[in-house]
C-alpha cells in the first residue's frame, strides 16, 4: 500500500493573505506616522522658539498619567513593531514568490498597455532597493536628530539649531533628497499595493482613484519633507 505523506500546514498567521493585510496595515501606520512627522517639521519655518516649543512639547505628551517622554516612547515602540511587521511580511513574501518560480522573482504586472502584456512600474520595480535605502536613512535620521550622535555643520542641545546646522551642507540636503525620492517612490507603490490587498481595489474607476491617492500622498510627503532642507540650504530658514 502506497503512503502519502503531505507537507506540514501553514499556520494562519503566516498565509500569503494573513501577510498581505498585515503588510498593508502596517505600512498604513507608517504613513500615518510621516504625515505627523512631515507636520511638525515643517515648523521650523515658524523660527527656533516655535520649534523647540514643539520638540519639547512631544515629550510632555501624557503627563502627569505617564511619565516623562512615556508617551513618545509608546509612540516609538508603536512604530518599530509596525516596521517589524512590514519587514517581515514583505521579506516572507519575497522568499515564496523566489521559491514559486525557481529562484527567478515574480513576474511582471499584466496589463494590455505594454507591447509583450506585462509591465513594471519604476516604483514598483525600487520597492525592495527603495526599502533598504529607507532603512539606512532612517537609523542615520535618528542619529543625527533625535540621537545627538552625528552632527554635520555642528552639535546643538536645540533641535531647530541640529536640523539648521545639517541642512547648511550642500551633500546632507543632496543625501536627504535621495532618500525622500525613494520613500517617495516606495509609497507611490506602497499605498496603492496596500489599499488593493484590503479590498479597495474593485473595479476600473476605484482603481484610477487609488492611482490618484497614491500619487498624491506620496508627492505632498516627499515635498513636505524636502521644503525644511532646501529652504535651510537657501537661507529662507535660519
């Protein structure tokens, strides 16, 4: 008699589906996150005072029910387990579509618009190169404005003072702009690949209104974030 042995169950938690919707919240957060985040820097254009007030003020969240700076850091751990989950999911999905095609990726996108029936959007195609260079960029984006422990242009206890002196370099605001091009690009795909997995994505009207949104957060939070360093850089801050 013939034995059939079949391979072990994946556990719900780990579906492509289950993955998908996780990957999607998560990267929702995030850009709920830079949306805040590009709010309160944009008050360095309401001078060092304003800003201080602000940077300070983050850190006064919650009390007196939570101690000082507690609620920035609920905010922190908040945010690395979003990142956690992003990572996650994205390189697990990443590794099944290797291991489904023979080591060869995924396949490009279907559409009656390119001559061979398949295309691949600039932004889709820099999704997992565009990560990793949000990834680096953010951990020397700590270092130098929430660490202390990098200073180009000079080292400040005041924040307005930090981000002044680092955008007073020609090849910071030059760095700066290449990772907010990426993150650009990352969420241009990103936001519209996330809002389709959880069902947005329903007929041919719904999908040119996602391409819209998509494009339009994208562009307002890489503008948003590149107007403190060019303005720094030519002298309408500081």
């Amino acid at each position: 008699m013939r034995t059939v042995t079949s391979s072990p169950r994946t556990p719900v938690w780990r579906s492509t589906v289950v993955l998908k919707v996780a990957m999607a919240i998560s990267g929702l957060v995030l850009v709920g996150f830079l949306l805040a985040h590009m709010y309160g820097n944009l008050k360095v254009f309401a001078g060092q005072e304003a800003f201080d007030e602000y940077a300070h003020h983050l850190r006064e969240l919650g009390e007196p029910m939570l101690p000082y700076a507690g609620a920035l850091w609920l905010i922190r751990i908040g945010l690395l387990a979003a990142i956690g989950v992003h990572i996650f999911s994205a390189v697990t999905l990443w590794r099944r579509a290797r291991a489904a095609t023979g080591g060869k990726g995924g396949s490009r996108y279907a559409s009656t618009q390119a001559k061979r029936g398949s295309q691949r959007g600039y932004a889709s195609f820099t999704m997992r190169w565009g990560g990793v260079v949000i990834i680096l960029f953010t951990v020397y984006h700590l270092m130098h404005f929430t660490w202390n422990n990098v200073a180009p242009g000079g080292a400040s206890d005041s924040p307005y003072e930090r981000v002044v002196n680092g955008f007073e370099i020609w090849w910071v605001v030059l760095s700066y702009t290449v990772a907010l091009l990426a993150v650009g690009f990352h969420l241009r795909h990103g936001i519209w690949a996330g809002l389709a997995s959880l069902g947005a994505n329903t007929s041919q009207r719904r999908r040119r209104q996602l391409n819209l949104l998509a494009t339009v957060v994208a562009v307002v939070i890489t503008v948003g974030f590149l107007l403190p360093p060019f303005g720094i850089f030519f002298g309408l801050v500081g």
